[in-house]
DNA sequence: TATATAATTAGTTGTATAGCTAATTATATA
DNA sequence: TATATAATTAGCTATACAACTAATTATATA
C-alpha cells in the first residue's frame, strides 16, 4: 500500500495515536507500560505496536524479556510530520490525561507493573488512580 | 472526538487521500468531476465528501446546482499538514495516476461528464481510459 | 533441564464503515 | 407549474478491523 497512506492509517486509531503521543514525550516506552496506560490486553497493544512498526513510524528493541518501543525519526521524515502532530498533542485532552498517567505508571517497576496486570497486585498499589495527593 | 484524530480518520482511506490530492492539485472540484475520478457512486462520494468536510480539510460551495468542493485553507493551520503531505503526495503513483486522468476529466464540460455517469454516452466519448494517442 | 514470564501470534466475535441502490432535496428549465 | 437533474440522505450488505482469550515463542532463572 502507499507509504504515506499507511501511516495515515496507522494514526487513524485512537489507541495508536496515544501510543504515539506518549512516544513523543518518553525516549522509550517498554510493551507492559503502554499495556498499563491504555488499559486493554496485551496482545492488543502488541497488534497497535505492529501495525506502527510496519508503517514505520515506530520502531522497537528487544532486552532479554523485555521490549522498548520508540518513534523512529530515523527512517522517514518523522520530524516533518511532527511538525504537524506535535503542537496538536499538546492539544488533545486525551493525550494530556495519558501523559499524566504516563508520569505515575513510570514510577512503577515494570516488574511490579507486569505482576499487577497478571492479577498478583503484590504491594499497596491497588487503585491505579491517583490517591489525589 | 479529538479534532486532530479526525482529520487522520479523514485521510486515512483511499478515496478520501485521493480526493484530497486532487483538491491540492486544482483550486476546486466539482462532485461529479470527483466522482468520475474515483469511479464510484455519486452518493458514495458524497459521503466521502461529508466526512472530509466535516473534519475541517475541505469546504463546499453551492452554485446552482453544482456543488464545488476545495481544501479549506482558512479553517486551521493546512498549510502546516501539507508541508508533510504534498511532498508525499508526489510520491505516490496513486496521486500521480489521478491527476493524469483528472487532466482529461476536466476537458470535458461537467454537463457532458453528467450525462456519461448516467448511462446517456451522447457523444463518441465512450471509453474513458485516454485513447492511446 | 524444567518452570516462569514478557511478548507475539492464532482464532474468534462484535462493531464500524465503505460501498451499493432507492428515495429525497434543492435548483433550474420546459 | 410540472419535469429534469445534481447532490444528499436513508437503508442495506459485505468487509475490515479492534478487542478478547488461548496458544505459542523466546528468554531468564530455579
């Protein structure tokens, strides 16, 4: 398919669009933290990542178990379409709310992280919300 | 819905993306000049119009009983996402295609493309594809 | 080497949407 | 004023796709 159409695609979903709004503001985002921000199953967000990597607008690293996901400015002209979605990120209520979600999930382990999303919440951290303090 | 969403949901379709390379390419269409492009139905079209329109990227304008259809500049910062689109759209042979057959399209008067899209062949305009020649 | 675990892939289901034809609306003209 | 016509809207169908759970893969560790 055409390259540009496929990017347009790739954005045109609002789960992947958080993805990337929150890639604009982490260096790297690992598979389980984006799992926890959007709040559905992990073999979705690994689709959504897919389907970012394939139109080149993401790309990802494998450590040991783990893997990171970041924006690949390297391989098109990425600056150049966030030209135009940056100043509107910083415009999207959802993306705002997310990065402020972003803010706690980071202060978690993604070990903690991944042991409460297979259900072992081990440690007072039941409630994701904010304990608005 | 998040406007900047809405506009990647716009031109996150085939028909959408090649109207709106063949609105950056002449000043205004008309509908049914659109729809001998995309070789669709009128109303399918429409439709597609609807939603481009609703999204802020493209502006009607009622003349009788033509209804011209262009980018709409004014409403947001276009200029802005055409700086990542119109190099793209020069790459893509989709567009490219489209705008070679626009060129014959617009040789035709609208009355006579009308009359074509409703089975009326009046003149020896019966293939559409050029001629060879 | 067997078990645990982070991620992906397979297989399924429900919803969204692109397309069609038919009906309707708005405008021009006989 | 009745008819023609460009476009839109309504109603329908088929396809695309986002979500899920279950199964699989790859890596680490007991």
């Amino acid at each position: 398919m055409d390259k540009t159409l496929l990017k347009l695609k790739a954005l045109a979903d609002r789960n992947r669009f958080r993805i990337f709004g929150a890639l604009t503001q982490y260096e790297e985002l690992c598979a389980c933290q984006i799992t926890e921000l959007l709040q559905v199953s992990g073999a979705t967000v690994s689709r959504h990542l897919g389907i970012l990597v394939t139109a080149g607008l993401v790309k990802s690293r494998k450590e040991s178990r783990w893997v990171y996901f970041a924006l690949d400015e390297g391989c098109d002209e990425m600056d150049n379409i966030l030209d135009w979605l940056l100043p509107r990120l910083r415009l999207s209520d959802q993306i705002q709310a997310d990065l402020e979600v972003l803010d706690g999930i980071m202060a978690v382990s993604r070990e903690d992280l991944c042991r409460q999303q297979r259900g072992e919440a081990c440690c007072p951290v039941q409630k994701k919300e904010k304990a608005d303090g």
